[in-house]
C-alpha cells in the first residue's frame, strides 16, 4: 500500500457544518483511515491519507462539491 501523505485541497460548495460532514464521508470512502481536518470558513481541507490529491478532489467533486488540488 502507498505511504500516508498530507495533502490540501480546496473545496467550494461547503455551506454549513452538514457540508463538511458530507465531505468527511467523501474522503473516508477513499481512504477510511484518513485524518480530515476542513475549514468551513476558508473552504480548506488538509488530510493525511494514501490516496493521490487529484484522485481525492474528483471523488469530491464527483459528491457535488467542487474540489481541487490547493496551490
């Protein structure tokens, strides 16, 4: 299995504290070990897990939310 990295994405869509549990359940699909901390406000979202940032955002994106690798 890959080794676990940190990645940033941002994500626009997220609304309100449901959004962000929506989009915990998005990432935990991909990786179910996966440490997800969002940041309702900035629309942020940091994650330890094995799955490849691109691979993550079009999972969430594919939920509905717009998803992308953070600069």
């Amino acid at each position: 299995m890959s080794e676990r990295k940190t990645i940033a994405l941002d994500v626009k869509g997220m609304t309100c504290m449901g959004c962000v549990n929506a989009v915990t359940r998005l990432v935990k699909r991909q990786d179910a070990e996966a440490e997800v901390k969002i940041d309702l406000a900035t629309g942020r979202l940091d994650a330890s897990t094995r799955v490849p940032a691109p691979e993550l955002a079009a999972a969430i994106s594919a939920g509905g939310y717009a998803a992308s690798v953070a600069a």
